[in-house]
C-alpha cells in the first residue's frame, strides 16, 4: 500500500516536473503544433479559398478586365505584409495573447463587412483590413514557436506546423467550389469570419503566455530601433529574409495565375480545384519530409538542395513551354517538382532567419512576416499580371527567381552552399 502511494506521488511529482519545464506550459506539444498551424491556416485559406469565386465576384460586381479581379488576392497580400512590421514590436511589449487577439478581431470583422460589401472597391478594402488583420497571426506564430524552440528542434517544429499549412491549399480550393455551388460567393467571406472567431475562443481558452513579463521590452524610440538594429546588423537573417522573399514571389504568382492557366488556358473546369490541390499535396509531403530528416541533415544542406532544384525546375518548364510542348500534365508534373522543392526552402530559410535573433524574436518574426509577404505579393503580382493566355510567364518568373534567391543565398553565406558561412 505504502509503495503504491509512493508511485503514486512519484507520478504525480513527474507529472507537475513535465508541465514546469514545457516551453509551453498547460499545452501539450501536439496542441501548441496544431494551434500555431491554425494561426498560419487563416491567412492561406483566406487567399486560397478565394480562387474558385474570383469569377462570380467578378460578375456579380461587374469587374470588366480579367486581370483586374486577381486584386482580390493582393489587396488581401498588401494588408497582410505591410502591418507585420508593427505587430512584433507590440508582442514583444505586450505579450503574444492580446496583440493575437486584437488581429483576429480584426480579420473576423472584416470578414463580416465583405459579406455585405456591394461594390469591387469595398471588397478590396474589406479584403486590404482583413489581411492587416491576419498578420497578426502569421507574426504571432513564428514568435511562439521562437519563445519555445531555437535551432534544428525549431525547424522540426516549423516543419510539422507546415505539414497542416499547407495542407489548407490542398482542400481550400475544393471548399470554395462547394461553397459557390451552395451559395453566393459571400458564404465564403462568412466561413472566414467564423474560422477567426473559433481561433479567438481556442487562444482564449487554451494557449498559454510564451513571453514572461521580465523578457518583455519597453516600447520607446530607444528600444524599437535597438531591437531593429540588432535584426537589420545581422547578416543571417536579412540574407536569407530576402531569399525567402524572392522564392515566395514565385507562391504568389502561381496563385495568381493558376485558376485562369487551369480554367482558361487548359479548358479543365470545374476540376480546377483538383488540379491545384494536386500541385498543393506535394508541398505537403515536402513538410513531412523535412520534419524527419532535418535534425539529421541539417537546415542548410536540406534548403539549399532544394533551392537548387526549385531552380532546375523553372528553367526546364519554361524550356518546355519555349518549344511548345506544354500539356496539363506536364504543367501540373513541373508545378508538383517545384512545389515539393518549394516546401523544403521555405520552414528552412525562415527558421535559420529566425535562429540568431531570438532576444527579438517578436520584432524579427514582424520583419521577416512584413518582406517575405509584401515583397512576395509584389513579386507574384508582377508575374500574374504577365499572364498572356500561356503559362510560360509563369515559368519564366519562377526560373528567375531561384537563380535570383541562389545568388542571395550565396552572396550571405559568403559562396558556400550545404554549410553556414559561420561552421
């Protein structure tokens, strides 16, 4: 008897030791990976959601030029890189719970008042508040995972957060065609509004405060330039910040042009959303991919192999596209190696961005949100606006890309590949 209460209050003791030491503590690791997903999950499926609507929103408010109502997508883009610059600087004051909040609120509002907009310019502008809104999310995120995780073990993390982020373009697409065949296209901004109001009741009730009052900084003139100087001086997250940057254009412009290449150009229909959701698999097995093997390889020689192969695929497409040999298979066939290619930089380049930094990872997490968003949507708006009935813009922008990001990548690691300029 005596022993069984000794075992007991050994447990017990193990248990209260477990809980104390988490880095999140009160949340289980498969909770905290879920609900920072879930964080990322708003802003995809609030882009990829809308691409199967873009054309009944174009009808319904009498949008004439087809080009034009891919502004759905990059006001929304606009909103959501410009104010990630503002919300780390107040996480790292006020803590991640209340400055996730406050977006959120703002994300559901907007998306309430797109539901009754009547004109293009109130959707874009709704749209524009909802992206301000989600940034929120999105810089929140990373901080979260920074506070509780550094190195490799945070690229793993990353990885298994990306695995359900991207598995959002996967079903988005088909949701929104299942939401315009029950409905209007404003069902959609409706699904968007509850989703935000569910993730404001989950952080309320369940995710714990990862930044204690002691590691908190004053907001002053002083303090916001130190904790920029110090992201700004620091050659291994400006670098890759920018390769990020260049290799999310091409995400971008993909999801600009990708409803009229598969609609237009490819005559597919009402498939559409099977065809990009087939594409959006293959990034999500680069995640799970990278979460197994990158304790083991390393961040670096994982990204930059993939970033090399990123490369070769967008040359060769548009060779192909060049000679005029493309078909729908081998347009979806070279969209899948790219995408794969693409899921293995990405968790990568952001995590060793974020790696040195972590005393500031509020307002790093907010720079790196802030050029690897806006700068991607400027990127991926040139490229859709390129689009002239065939796919080879696309792939020429994609191929100009990853030489662009190979060639950052090595000007920071001062010409290595595979290896950090500092091993």
């Amino acid at each position: 008897m005596s022993k069984a209460r000794g075992d007991q209050e050994s447990a017990t003791k193990e248990q209260r030791t477990s809980q104390e030491d988490s880095p999140h503590p009160g949340m289980g690791f498969a909770e905290f990976v879920t609900i920072v997903a879930a964080m990322m999950a708003v802003n995809a499926l609030a882009i990829d959601i809308m691409l199967p609507a873009l054309p009944s929103i174009g009808n319904s408010l009498n949008v004439t030029e087809e080009n034009r109502i891919q502004l759905v997508i990059t006001a929304y883009l606009i909103g959501f890189g410009f104010t990630q610059l503002f919300y780390g600087t107040l996480s790292d004051r006020y803590g991640r719970k209340p400055i996730l909040i406050a977006g959120l609120l703002i994300y559901a509002l907007f998306g309430a008042l797109s539901v009754i907009a009547t004109s293009f310019e109130q959707v874009l502008f709704a749209r524009l508040m909802q992206g301000v809104g989600a940034a929120a999310s999105r810089v929140i995120a990373l901080s979260l995972v920074r506070d509780c995780y550094g190195g490799r073990r945070m690229a793993k993390v990353m990885s298994l957060v990306m695995i359900v982020f991207i598995a959002v373009p996967v079903v988005a697409p088909s949701l929104g065609q299942i939401l315009v065949l029950l409905g209007p296209w404003r069902l959609i901004f409706a699904v968007l509004t509850v989703m935000g109001l569910v993730l404001i009741l989950w952080t309320l009730l369940r995710l714990p405060e990862t930044l204690p009052r002691e590691r908190r900084i004053a907001i002053s003139p002083k303090s916001i330039a130190t904790s920029f100087r110090i992201v700004l001086t620091t050659r291994i997250t400006v670098g890759y910040a920018l390769a990020a940057t260049v290799v999310m254009g091409s995400l971008f412009g993909f999801i600009n042009s990708s409803q009229q290449i598969f609609v237009d150009v490819f005559e597919i229909g009402a498939i559409f959303p099977l065809a990009f959701a087939s594409i959006a698999l293959f990034m999500a097995m680069a995640s799970v991919t990278n979460s197994r093997i990158v304790e083991r390889l390393g961040m670096r020689r994982v990204s930059h192999s993939a970033l090399l192969l990123f490369t070769a695929a967008g040359i060769v497409h548009s060779l192909i596209n060049l000679l005029g040999l493309e078909t729908v298979w081998l347009f979806i066939a070279m969209q899948a190696i790219t995408m794969f290619a693409f899921g293995l930089v990405m968790p990568n380049f952001n995590s060793i961005a974020m790696d040195p930094v972590g005393q500031v990872a509020g307002t790093a997490s907010s720079f790196l949100g802030f050029i690897t968003t806006l700068g991607g949507a400027l990127l991926g708006y040139f490229i859709g606006q390129a689009f002239n009935g065939t796919p080879l813009p696309m792939a020429l922008g994609f191929a100009g890309l990853g030489i662009a990001s190979t060639m950052i990548v090595l000007v920071t690691e001062k010409g290595r590949l595979f290896r950090g300029v500092y091993d």
